[in-house]
C-alpha cells in the first residue's frame, strides 16, 4: 500500500525561507549569515551539513591538517593527549595515529546546490549562467532599484511579472527572443508588426 503525502505549499515555503536570503539585493554591504538554517543542530553537525548541501568549505582538508602536522604547528604530544582521552588501549591510539597521519581517504565530496546546473552543462553544453543571469540580474536590479537608477522600471507598483507581461505586450522589443525570424539586437528581440 503506497502512502499519499499532501503538498502543503505553505510549510514548504516556510522551509524554503531558512535556505534562501531573505534580504533583498543592496547597494551595500549587508551581512547575511549563511549558516541561519542550519543554527538549530549542533556546532559540527550544523556545518557539516552546509558543507554537503552547499559546499561551504567549513573545516580545513586533510591534505591542510597533515601538512600543518608535519610543520609542527599540530604538535605530536597534543594529538596523543586528543587519542588517549578517546582510546584506552595505546594499540589502538597507534593505529588511529596512523590512520590520521598516513590514511588514504576519499574526501572529495560534490555539493548538491549547483550539481544540476553542472550537469546542464556537461551534458546539453548548454551554460545557463551566461545565458540567463546577465539578462534576469539586470532585470532584477532594475526592479529592486533603490533610488540610483536614470530610468524606473515601469508598472512596478503590479509586481515584477506582471510588469514584464505589460512590457512584453507594450512594447517594440522583448526581452525573451521566442520566434526565429525576429530580428535581435543584443539579447533583445524586435517584434514585427
């Protein structure tokens, strides 16, 4: 018997939220803690788990730590006092040092934020970066404008969709080349009339 789960739109946006910034682009520096969805957890297990969705890079590598080892600025005597306190026996302590100064581990984790996009890219060689952010952040910008801009973007007062459908249907030119045969300048598409 398969079970049904009900999509609540309202608790995923609520989880949505945590992961994204909720500040809206500035001229500024604003701080912004990346980390805000994750405070709830313990230290570690909270930037570990940033580190496996985003690829934050939340601790140094193991190639970092074996090389400040053998600097001596991780002293040998700290790492045996670090080993004794989690294991009795000196065996073990012994193989876990080995372990730590000489193991061979796979470390390389991929982050799962950005992984599709990559593979748009292997796979379709199609970069979505170049063809859609330069477009959509000036658009965006436009819109979020705060008070530095020549031209306001117009219609904002109906919201950023409904002012680019107004501007599609208003206008000359488009921003969305969707018909061959149109003519281009740039990314924009001239409609025939």
């Amino acid at each position: 018997m398969t079970k049904s789960f009900a999509f609540n739109e309202g608790r995923v946006l609520h989880d949505l939220k945590h992961y994204l910034p909720s500040q809206t682009p500035l001229k500024d520096f604003i701080h912004h803690n990346a980390l805000h969805p994750f405070q709830q957890l313990e230290f570690f297990q909270g930037i570990f788990r940033a580190s496996s969705l985003f690829g934050y890079k939340v601790t140094l590598t193991l190639v970092e730590f074996r090389r400040l080892y053998q600097s001596g600025r991780i002293s040998k005597s700290i790492l045996q006092q670090v080993l004794a306190r989690r294991f009795e026996r000196a065996v073990v302590r012994e193989q876990w040092h080995e372990r730590l100064v000489n193991g061979k581990y796979a470390c390389v984790e991929e982050p799962r934020v950005g992984r599709l996009r990559k593979r748009v890219v292997q796979k379709l060689a199609f970069d979505l970066d170049n063809q859609v952010q330069p477009l959509f952040f000036r658009i965006i910008g436009s819109y979020l404008d705060q008070g530095i801009a020549l031209w306001h973007f117009p219609f904002t007062e109906e919201g950023l969709i409904p002012a680019l459908r107004k501007m599609e249907k208003m206008g000359y030119a488009s921003f969305f080349p969707d018909s061959p045969g149109q003519g281009t300048f740039g990314r924009f598409r001239f409609k025939s009339f």
